[in-house]
C-alpha cells in the first residue's frame, strides 16, 4: 500500500481507507495499537432536551445501528488489528457503555486478555442536558494484550513516580481536549493529549511503533512523535487526515514542540515538589534531623498557601541551584507551623521571622531523580517554590 502521507523524518505515517483493510495490508508489525472506534452515538438529528436543541450527529460513521452490526464491525477491525500487533505488545480501546462491552467481549473471543478497564473520569465534563441520568462524565478504556501467556511491557515504575510513588489506580481524572491542542482544527470526538501521553509512557518504550486505525484528526500521532515513537495513523476521511498532517507540520517547529510536551505532561492532581534553597551547613542539618523549613507568610504576617499545597509530596532541597537531593514527605500535603524558638530547639539558627513552615520528611532514603534540571533562576534561584514532580522525574 502507498502512504496517504509520510513524513520527512519518516515516524509519521498516515493511509486512507477502510480500518480493516488498510490493516491487512500494511506490512510489518507494531508494539502497541490504540484505538478510537465509533461509538454509534448518533442519529441522524436534533432534539429538544430541556429547552435546548442537541445534535447527536457526528458522522455517517458513528450512526446508530443494531447490535449485530456493531459487534461484527469490532470483530472486523479487532481482527485485523491481532494480525500486526506483536505477541509481546498491547492493545488500548475507547470507548462508552454503547460499544466498549462488544469491544471487550470480541477481544476475549479473538484471543486478548483483557487486562484493565481503566475509567476515564473528565474533571471538566459538562452536565449531562437530560435530567433522566445521572451526570455523564466518564469514558472507558480496555487494555488488553496478545494473549494469556506472553508477557506483555508495561512501565509500572514510572507510573508510580507520576502518581507519587503510589500505585496508579484504574480511574483517571484528566481534563478534556484543550484550546492550544485544536489551533489548527477539531475531530468531534478529539481525545486529550494529557490521556494519550499516560497510554503511550505506560505501554511502549522510546523508538517503538504504534498504529491507530481510528486515526481522527491524529491526536496519538501527535503525542507519540513528541515522545520519541512512531506512529502509523489509518482513517477513511481525507479532511480529518489533511487536519493530522497540519497538527504534524505544527510540532515539527521545535519550540511548539516543547510547548506540548509540558502542556500535555502537566497533570492536575500531580504530586508535587517543595524545592528549597539552603545553605550547605543548613542543608546538611535539615537532613540530619528530617526537617525542612521556610518563612511562613509575607511582609504583613500573612499566611501564604500556594496552590497545589494539598498535593506536596516531596522535598528537594539544593544550595544555589546545585547538589539537589529529593526526599519524601512522611505525610502527604502535610506541615506545622513553628516558632523560632521550636525550631531553635532542634538545633536550628533560624533569623528571618517569627513562624515557619516545617515539613518533615524521610531522610533515610533519598530518591534518585532521573532529570538533570538546571535550577538556576538569577534572584529566583533562593526561593522557595512548588513545582510539579515530573519536572525531576523524566518522562520518557
């Protein structure tokens, strides 16, 4: 099969045609697929819901139809989907209560195992116009991998790291589709770059291939270059695939480019980072005693929480911007307040105000970051500020 569209640096790949079919003739094979299929929501017309007109129509596509037809569709197109995966790779599936259970009972039929139902939970979904429901604000993933036997990649580690050194849990809560990710257009059923980033770091290492054939206006192809893999996108609509190609010229600019990889690795509810300045006979006593402290408040005597304080983790303490060591909290979003005098009482010199901010942490296990970050800031540089834990981590 001839390419739609192939990039220049050849990891981004795009052909126009049926799901299935262009499937069964690409050549080679992938380590991960991801795939949005229709989820036959619409109908062909508008309704009056509580005194608002709603379309349900967004496509030809995704027209309502019975439920045999919709479960010989997934079987088509999950059966082309099994003939290039690899043995060791996984399969991801979006979904709603009306296709995923046809989605995840023709993966168990062809031979996948399931392996997670993960429940997308939008932190900024709108309220659901009928008043007959509760609230619709969530989306369904099935993860699922070759086979029972063969062992499949999933980088548990980093996970951990992003959710704080917790175990990831199955409900994610990630904001929905964002105006910098459509400057150039949007599919009506766009999906965030923020949940393809976490799909995407989960199951696949640096330099692998993942295909989409629901490929959209590409929003995985877009998150997989911007995280080193390549990407093979298939889609029957020509307007949607030139929409790709654009989003793909865009990220080729590469201050764009780091744009995106920040805007769609932040994370709302990320754990987060007490970075702090301390002199080094400072620094060196705080580690001793697993204590860190900052001025609490302003000029006036005020109390400044910053937001984000209820997600701090992690301590790092550094001397101008240097010799950085990364400690965790013994208590999440936790801290006291002290006075001069308490903290004089533990051996501390502190001069420049009345109350402090005193975290403790666990000093006996320092964390090894896995992300050169330069902290030098000019005057900056000796202020105490929460910055979001990837920012030490790595992400790739």
């Amino acid at each position: 099969m001839e390419p739609y569209f192939e990039s220049n640096d050849k990891q981004f790949e795009l052909y126009k045609g049926d799901a299935a079919d262009c499937l069964n003739n690409i050549g080679g094979k992938c380590d991960m697929i991801f795939a949005d299929p229709p989820y036959f929501l619409s109908r062909g017309y508008s309704s009056k819901i509580n005194g608002e007109w709603k379309s349900f129509e967004k496509g030809e596509w995704d027209r309502v139809t019975s439920l045999e037809k919709i479960n010989a569709f997934n079987r088509r197109w999950l059966s082309a989907c099994r003939n290039v995966l690899k043995e060791s790779g996984t399969i991801w599936v979006c979904g709603t209560y009306h296709n995923i259970f046809s989605v995840a009972t023709c993966l168990v039929e062809l031979g996948f195992k399931v392996l997670n139902i993960i429940v997308w939970q939008k932190s900024d979904a709108k309220p659901t116009l009928s008043r007959n429901y509760f609230n619709f604000t969530t989306e369904y993933l099935v993860w699922a991998r070759y086979d029972e036997k063969t062992t499949h990649y999933f980088n548990c580690d980093l996970m951990e790291q992003l959710n704080g050194g917790a175990r990831m849990g199955d409900v994610w809560r990630i904001p929905f589709v964002s105006a910098w990710e459509m400057r150039q257009g949007q599919h009506p059923t766009q999906k965030p770059l923020r949940l393809l980033h976490r799909i995407i770091l989960s199951s696949t290492r640096d330099g692998e291939t993942i295909i989409d054939p629901f490929a959209g206006s590409c929003t995985t192809g877009i998150a997989a270059n911007l995280l080193g893999r390549n990407y093979i996108g298939i889609d029957q609509s020509k307007e949607f695939l030139d929409l790709g190609i654009k989003r793909k010229h865009e990220i080729e600019n590469e201050e764009v480019a780091a744009v995106f990889l920040k805007k769609m690795s932040e994370n709302p509810e990320e754990v987060m980072v007490m970075v702090n300045h301390a002199r080094p006979d400072l620094r060196k006593k705080m580690i001793e005693k697993g204590i860190c402290y900052l001025r609490a408040g302003d000029s006036k005597g005020s109390l400044l929480v910053t937001p984000g304080f209820e997600r701090l983790q992690y301590v790092l303490l550094h001397t101008n911007g240097e010799n950085c060591q990364l400690f965790k909290l013994k208590t999440r979003g936790h801290f006291q307040i002290w006075t001069r005098e308490t903290l004089q009482q533990y051996g501390f010199e502190p001069r420049s105000s009345s109350y402090y901010v005193v975290l403790h942490f666990d000093a006996t296990r320092p964390i090894a970051m896995k992300k050169n970050t330069d902290l030098h800031e000019d005057k900056y540089t000796f202020k105490a500020k929460i910055r979001p834990l990837s920012d030490f981590m790595g992400i790739k």
